[in-house]
C-alpha cells in the first residue's frame, strides 16, 4: 500500500548503481509474518521457511545493481541512489501487543532512518506492522512510504511493488491518525488524518528506467498556479457522505494521460454555496465558489497511470450537488 511517493522516488529502476538496505525487519522473516505464526505470540527470526524482504530484493534487482545491507543502517554513504528502511513493529498477538505508551517507531528504528538520511541520498520506508502507527512527524522527512503490514513469508511480494513488477493497489482500510490521541478515529466523525480512509497512490506496472534520486524543488515547493507539460488527461472519483447542515467529501484523482504533473492541481466550482472547512491530504483552498485542491509536498508530483486520494469537511445548505466537472492543470476530466 503506497502512501507515499515524493517526485516519484518509486518504482526503483533495477539496473544501475547501489542500493542500500537496513532496518530490524529487513531480514527477518519471523518479523514480517507477525503473531499466530506456528505459535500463538509467533516470533522474531528464522520461525518459518520462505522469503525475507532483504532476499526480495536481492532477487529483483538487476545485476548490474549493487544491494548493501546494514540492518542499524552504519556504513552508508552519498554514492548509493537510494536507501530502503525496513522497520516497524516486532511479533505480537492479542492483548500481548497492546501499547498504552506510545505507538510511534522505537528508537532504533529511528536512529536507522536517520543514518540513512545523513547520507543525504533518498530514504523510502516500508513499514511491516499490524495496525496504524503514530509516524506523522517522521513521514515529511522520508522520500516515500510502503505499507507493507504483515506480508508473511513471501517478502519478494514486497520487493515486486518496489521496483515496479506489480503497481500498488491496496486503499487504506482504516483511517490513519495523525496521533495516537486521536483514537478512536473513524472516516467522516470530522478529526484531520493523516492518511484518509480509502487512501493509496499506485504507478503504473513495470521499472522507470531513469528515476529522479534527488527531488526537484517543485516536489516541495509547489506552485500555486501550474502549467501543464506533454499531453495530460484525467479521471476523477467523486463521494460525499451529508451530515446535519454539512458533508465529508472524498476525491481521487488519476493522471491518466502520458506526462508526470509536477506540480499538480485540481479545481472545481461549488453551486449551492458549499464551503469548504477542512481538508486533508492535499492542500484545499476556495476563493468564492471555486476550490482548488493542490499536493502535500509529499505527493506535490502525480505521475502518468498515478492517482491520488484527499479529503475534506464542508458546510452545506437543503441542497448539495456535485461539481458539474473538474479540471487537473488546466485540462478538462471525466467524472466518475
């Protein structure tokens, strides 16, 4: 499940240069099959036969690409064209794994990310875990984020969707909270996420073959008013749920045209006097009756067969009709 992929770091080109890897669930095929594995608590290690994510992308990449492991993340340097962190949670069932103190990464997992990132090259971490964890503050300093939850015991499933053999599909099944003080949190009771239900990015199928390690000042700075480049078209997805005298709306939108749009914006103009009181996700303002929703600086770029999905709060009056139609940089989309 990709929730994150600044200047679309992902999917990893599979000739060419050195890739790092590093983190406590890299190697350790007992860590991503999680609890209730042959045992009730299951464990770390070797506990059953298969593949790790470590051995995954060990067999993915080309050969003319160079894989350094260093599971504390010691070792690596600028001339690596990107690190992958693997970390997260340990094996856990039952009320064994519950974590009244703190659902953030622990220390060691942070301390490796942060090694990584001295290096000064790209960071994308794929997080092995059972359940949402508290990585707000974290995720604006990685490159891009995998969720892999608890793949079990094949982590070449894993190594596929990095470097592009499968494009991501999953959409979040829960809503992902900024804190673990906002539990309990649910789709449409109103608390900002950080990731909405129903969210995930995808690319399309198949390795980039020159992908961009560094990103550009666009991806994080993007502009208010972009221009688009190359032939461009796209598919919105538009839902509300109505509440009282207001509404959540959700809204995914595909590039499904050929050139990567960087930055991207979608507009669209409001009827019946909606206003717009929250959003999350992207970056949503309104002037009048027109919205316009922008990336995060870390989905500032939507590749060609990428989509991306936010939210909103707004108020409403009697009536609340859909936008008549959208625009994605200026070009026209088909609503679905």
């Amino acid at each position: 499940m990709l929730l994150k992929n600044n200047n679309a770091i992902l999917p990893l080109a599979k000739n060419g240069g050195k890739i790092f890897v590093a983190g406590k669930n890299a190697d350790d095929i007992g860590n991503q099959s999680g609890g209730w594995t042959l045992s009730w608590q299951g464990g770390s290690g070797s506990t059953v036969p298969g593949t790790t994510i470590l051995q995954g992308i060990r067999a993915a990449a080309g050969s003319g690409t160079t894989i350094t492991y260093q599971r504390d993340g010691n070792g690596i340097d600028g001339s690596y064209r990107a690190a992958i962190a693997v970390v997260g949670e340990t094996p856990y069932a039952e009320g064994q794994g519950d974590r009244p103190g703190s659902m953030s990464l622990d220390s060691t997992d942070l301390a490796t990310i942060n090694r990584l990132r001295a290096a000064g090259v790209p960071v994308i971490v794929v997080l092995v875990s059972g359940r949402p964890l508290d990585i707000a503050a974290e995720v604006p300093n990685w490159n891009a984020l995998l969720e892999a939850w608890l793949p079990g015991s094949e982590g070449a499933g894993v190594a596929d969707v990095l470097f592009g053999d499968y494009a991501p599909t999953g959409k979040l099944p829960v809503t992902w909270m900024q804190s673990a003080g906002q539990e309990p949190i649910n789709d449409g009771d109103g608390k900002a996420a950080l990731f909405p239900y129903g969210f995930g990015l995808t690319y399309a199928g198949g390795p980039d073959p020159s992908p961009s390690p560094t990103p550009s000042p666009s991806a994080t700075s993007p502009s208010p008013t972009p221009t688009p480049t190359g032939s461009s078209a796209c598919r919105v997805t538009w839902t509300t749920n109505d509440w009282g005298t207001g509404f959540t709306g959700n809204v995914t939108v595909a590039n499904t045209g050929t050139a990567t749009l960087n930055p991207w914006s979608l507009q669209w103009t409001f009827t019946a006097g909606q206003a717009v009181t929250q959003g999350w996700s992207a970056r949503i303002t309104q002037s009048g009756a027109t919205v316009t929703a922008a990336g995060e600086s870390w989905s500032a770029g939507l590749a060609p067969g990428a989509s991306v999905t936010f939210g909103f709060n707004a108020t409403r009056g009697a009536d609340n009709p859909r936008p008549a139609s959208f625009t994605l940089n200026g070009t026209p989309c088909t609503v679905t």
